[in-house]
C-alpha cells in the first residue's frame, strides 16, 4: 500500500494533492508506504509538455487610404474546442509598402506552445497616396488640375509616369522602326489602378469606339531610372498603310 502525492516544482504551482496534475509544468510525485509493517518512499520529478500549435498569417492587401483588413491565421495542432485568444498587429505605417504581420497578443492556453509563421501587408499606391506623395492638396489634387500648368493633368501624369510638380514633356515617344514607325510610353504595372486602351485609326476625326485596339509589348531592356510602379511597353504601326493615328485611352480608377 502506498500514498502517492503530486507537487509543482521549479515554479509550477500546485498541490500537495493526491490528484494527477493534468496541466503542463513541472512536477514531482511522492509515493510513500502506508503499510505499518514496511517504511520506504520514492519521489520522481516529470514534466507535462505544452501542445504545440502551428500558426501560420495569412498574407494580406489593401489600397492605400483604406481600413486596413481583418488579420487573419490558420491554426493546426488545437484540442477540442480549444482557441486562441488576442489578435495579430502588424508593423505601423501607412505609406505604399510591405508591413511585417506579428504574433501581436495572439496566445493559446498555458498547455499550447505557439510557433508562428508570419506574413505581409502590402499597401498598395493609389491616386491619393500619389497625390500624398507630391504634397498637392485642395483643387490642385484633384484630377483634372493642371498644378505645374505643363497642359497635362494630374491624371494624366498619374498614368503615363509624370511629375505634377515639375513641368514635363511629351509622354509618348516616337522613333522610326523596321517597317513602321515606332510609338514608347510609360504606365502603371497595376493595371487595377489605370486600364489603358492603346488604339489606332486612318482617320483621327472617328469616334474612339471605331478605331482599331492595338497590343503593345513590354519594352526590353526597360529604361533605366523608371519607377518602380511603372513599365515601359511600346507598339510598332506599319507606314506601308499610309496615314495613321494612334491614340490611347487612359482610365483612372
């Protein structure tokens, strides 16, 4: 016959009790002979070990002047009903980037161990963090102005890669070409920010929806010092049809 007795050690707090510890922690059990005709005791110290859960960050997106999205994460390795408690943060800032997403004050219970796998925000630049970004404010940010008075609007700068603080030049250039004449422009790789209807025609008085769509390529090699939320694409009209138009339309979202 013996008398078994649990206790927390090397900062577990728990018992003396004679009931098993089920948490995890550190621990040391005591059987002692309750047996008058025998003496004797053992004590072995034994550890509860922490569930481990995987939590992995989902990788998230939103336009620049937008709420930012619920951070959201998939766990594995949870008990039952068991969840976890707190929320992921991220990294501050606002400016178009790439912002860390943190464990933050995510936690499981005493007997869940966490490892983490993190993820990204990504602000993506829109016509208000391009507008932010050249101090325009009032009238001269909106999208029709004409702030440097170079005769190109702040929309039109914004598509085809202009500064609406410095007075700039053409946005189109054209050079001769095997066969044609060769037309280069600058726009913007996210396309969900501006969509751009390249299109030619004999005739420059004819409706738009008359003329002729047109499919550029991506410009190789792409010019040095172009920022980096831009591209340069270009497209080559024939001269053996004669006289010729190339017009494009720019939508900005």
């Amino acid at each position: 016959n013996a008398a078994v007795t649990y206790s927390g050690i090397a900062g577990t707090l728990y018992g003396p009790t004679s009931i098993p510890p089920s948490n995890a922690g550190n621990y040391k059990v005591t059987a002692s002979s309750s047996d008058p005709n025998y003496s004797g005791s053992k004590e072995v110290n034994f550890v509860i070990s922490p569930v481990s859960v995987a939590v992995v960050a989902d990788d998230k997106t939103k336009k620049y002047g937008l709420a930012d999205p619920e951070l959201t994460f998939a766990a594995t390795g949870l008990l039952g009903s068991d969840t976890l408690s707190g929320a992921l943060a991220r990294a501050p800032g606002e400016t178009p980037g790439t912002y860390a997403i943190m464990l933050g004050t995510l936690l499981g219970a005493p007997n869940y161990s966490l490892s983490y796998t993190s993820a990204s925000l990504v602000i993506q630049p829109n016509y208000e963090s391009w507008v932010a970004a050249h101090n325009l404010s009032g009238n001269d940010a909106l999208k029709d102005s004409d702030p440097d008075q170079d005769g190109m609007s702040n929309a039109h700068e914004f598509a085809m890669g202009g500064n609406p603080s410095v007075a700039s030049t053409a946005t189109i250039i054209i050079t001769s070409a095997s066969g044609g004449i060769k037309f280069l422009w600058i726009q913007r790789k996210d396309k969900t920010l501006v969509s751009y209807l390249p299109k030619t025609s004999a005739d420059l008085g004819a409706p738009f929806s008359d003329w002729t769509p047109v499919q550029p390529v991506l410009s190789n090699p792409q010019p040095e010092g172009i920022h980096s939320d831009y591209e340069q694409v270009e497209v080559v009209l024939p001269t053996s049809a004669g006289k010729g138009f190339l017009k494009i339309e720019a939508n900005v979202q």
